[in-house]
C-alpha cells in the first residue's frame, strides 16, 4: 500500500462544492514571546495578533508519494475514524514516585535490572529502583546546565543499547549560554548506581538564536541508530527560516551512529550523506519537536510537534522511509497553510493527527503500548497536552487509517512518557510525579 504525502500545488477547486476562503495565521517575523507555549512553559495571557500573508480557496491537497522508496507503507489518511479502543473506565495511572523536581523525562537502561532514570530539569538524573528513588544522583551536571528559559535545561536521555557492555548513556541538555549540547556519558561499571560527570564526551554543540523550542528527544531507533530531535531555535514562527534550511540542525531530526567513528558516524543512508545538505540531517521541517518515540515492535517512529497559534499535531513515519522527509513547517502548521509558498515538487508529509487549541496548547508526544501486562492495549499509541492534562489514543486500521479517542483526564501537566524494560509505559507530570498505567 503506497504511502500518500501532501503534494504541491495545494489549492485544488473540487466540481460541486462551494468556493470559501479561509485564512493561514502567523505571527511577524520578529524576536517576540511566543504565543503558544512549548510543554515547559506556563500558558501566557497575551497572545499576539497574527497577520495573514494570503487567502486560499478550497483548501484541498493533492496526493504524492514519498520519494526514493519504492515500497513504503502503510497510507497515511486524511481524516480519523472510529475505532474500538480498551475501556478506559477499567484502567488507572497508579503513582509510582514523587517528590522530583520538574521532570522532564524516563527512561530504562536496558541491562535486565529494572531501573528507571528521570530526568530533573535543572540537571540531576534520580535512579528508581525497587519502587523507590535513590537519595543519591546517578548523574549531577548541574554545574554546566543552563536555563536562562523555561524551556532549557536536561531535557533527554538515552542508553547505548549494549550498555549493559559499555556503560554508555547519552543526553540533551542546554549550557550556560542557551546552547544544545549532546553529550554521552559512562557508567563504569554499567550496573553502578552513580555515573562519571566527568566522563562528558560532547558529540554536538548547537548554537540556539533564542531560549525556546530546544527540542530535547534522544532516542535509539530499532535500526540501532541515535536519532535528536531539535527545535526550530525558537522565538515565533521561525524568523531565521531554519526549520526548511538543510544547512541548519535546527528544526530537523538528526541520526548518528554511535559504533563507528569519532565520535559518531554518519549512516551510509542518511539523505544528504553524499551532499546537499548536512549530514547528520535524516528529517527536516519540524517547528519543535517535543517526544518521539519507536515503536519497539515495528520500527514505526511517531513524534509529537508542537504548533504555533492553532494547531498540534502527531507525526508519523513507518519503519524503513528514506528519501528527502519533510514535515512541513512552516509552509503548514499542522495540516494547514502557514507562511510562504513551497516550490514546485516539494513533498510535505501531513500529520496523522491534529487538534485546535481549544482543546489544548502544547502537544506532549507519547509511546506505543507493547507491554505484557495489558494486552489489550498492545498498539496503542498513548500521548498528551502539557496544558490540558488529558491522555489520549491513536491506533492504526487494517486499511491504514487512524482511530482515536480521548482515554483519561486529569494527569496534571504532562511533560513525558516512558516505557520500562517490559514495554509498561510511564506517564512524567511535571509538577515532580510518576505515574504507571496499570488495570483496577
């Protein structure tokens, strides 16, 4: 089944419908608060009055493929349909840990002990264990951790998936100068309890123009390749153009590998390996993704992408796409024209889901249930709002549509996702508790 992306030119006027015009919201392009707060901001009041570059009619887009795959799967639709999910009603998010200071994120090492790592904003990795917090930091890089927003800070962590050999682990942070820097770190031995801060090996330093939308995702993919996730450099509606410049790591995912070279190599079958681009970039166009995940069974990759003024949305990618991956801001915001005209032949890959601001502000990505304790929930993609505090579910059909449904409300500000070892999946509230998705 071939996999349908947006495709350019846009505006297609359909025989028996009505012509109406609709307007495509910005904001000036200029050093400003954003209106849309990202998941570690705190809603403003004021929001800024957007302009409208232009008007379109029937907004209807035409169907591409990717390029440069000649099998790709499975189709992305256009519109949400029903779907039987688990009953809710029947389900709990029982409270595992508290008393941390504004996590951001979890994760397991995956070394078969269990353990639990989140991550503390200010720069503190707590170690869980046995149902409780360790008194001690497994990592303190507090010292060269910077937060001169409400966005910056320690914002991701992932674990060499033969740490339990190496010791590896790698993380995202902001330095004192509002900078990106990912960095591993070592534990030696990996079952330690504590961490070397001065084992920092720096990968990637990443100047930010401004101290928002920082991204923060570091994830190993099934492929066993490292994939970032970062900004678009923030202030509002990316004024600098980074998010479609692939001469810029901003706004883009990136993919390493981390068992070869010094101190990475670049993947024979990154897009711009050859040239074009940098080389590092594997997907580009993304205003500030913040989460992504793969889906530990199948390869799928989804990430949560915070919108500008009106719309968040979902992302997806199946296992195994190559090509030129373009998310499409800021052509769109979410489904929707944003600012400027994209060329001719360009590929925009819609989401597989989007929702207005009347439901929230600030989109948190999610996991993919694959655990064993609840079969019935085993692929279900489980995500949220960072302002509304609901958790909702999107499942894919047989024929490649998406189900969804809202599931539970009321998980305070929902800053991450985690899974354990055993696929069970964790839900981070910011306000320093972690809860466990279990059966009543």
């Amino acid at each position: 089944m071939r996999a349908k992306l947006l495709h350019y030119p846009v505006f297609i006027l359909f025989l028996g419908l009505l012509l109406f015009a609709c307007q495509a919201k910005t904001t000036p392009e200029v050093a400003q608060p954003e209106s849309n707060p990202s998941p570690l901001s705190t809603p403003s009041a004021v929001e800024t009055e957007p302009t409208t570059p232009y008007e379109i009619a029937v907004p209807v887009v035409s169907v591409g493929e990717y390029p440069s795959n000649p099998d790709p799967s499975p189709t992305i639709a256009s519109e949400m349909v029903g779907q039987t999910f688990p009953d809710a009603a029947r389900y709990q998010w029982v409270e595992v840990a508290r008393g941390l200071k504004s996590p951001v994120g979890l994760a397991a090492s995956p070394d078969g002990t269990g353990r639990l790592f989140i991550l503390e904003q200010e720069g503190v990795i707590r170690l869980w264990q046995n149902g409780e917090l360790s008194a001690t930091p497994f990592l303190d890089i507090r010292d060269r951790v910077g937060s001169r927003g409400s966005e910056q800070g320690l914002l991701g962590i992932a674990f060499h998936p033969r740490y339990a050999e190496n010791g590896y682990f790698y993380v995202n942070y902001t330095d004192g100068e509002g900078d990106t820097v990912i960095a591993r770190f070592e534990a030696d031995p990996p079952s330690s309890e504590v961490a070397n801060a001065a084992s920092e090996q720096v990968l990637l330093r990443v100047s930010q123009p401004y101290a928002n939308h920082n991204g923060g995702a570091v994830v190993f993919g099934t492929d066993g390749y490292l994939y970032l996730g970062l900004g678009d450099g923030g202030s509002a509606g990316d004024p600098q153009n980074h998010a479609q410049s692939l001469n810029s790591y901003l706004g883009k995912i990136l993919r390493l590998d981390m068992n070869r070279g010094e101190p990475y190599a670049i993947p024979e079958t990154n897009p711009y390996h050859g040239g074009g681009g940098l080389a590092e970039i594997w997907a580009y166009g993304l205003r500030n993704p913040w989460r992504m995940s793969f889906d530990r069974l199948t390869g799928d990759l989804y990430i949560g992408d915070v919108g500008q003024n009106q719309w968040e949305e979902i992302s997806f990618l199946p296992a195994g796409m190559s090509g030129e991956l373009n998310f499409g801001w800021k052509y769109l915001e979410g489904r929707h024209p944003y600012a400027g005209t994209p060329p001719g032949g360009l590929y925009l890959i819609p989401p597989i889901y989007e929702y207005g601001h009347d439901q929230g502000c600030s989109v948190t990505g999610g996991v993919v249930y694959r655990g064993k304790k609840l079969p019935e929930w085993n692929g279900v993609y489980l995500f949220s709002d960072y302002c509304a505090g609901w958790i909702d579910g999107l499942r894919q059909l047989p024929d490649g549509n998406w189900g969804h449904q809202r599931l539970f409300s009321g998980l305070g500000r929902v800053s991450s996702f985690g899974e354990d070892e055993d696929g069970e999946v964790y839900v981070v509230d910011h306000a320093g508790i972690v809860y466990r998705l279990e059966a009543r």
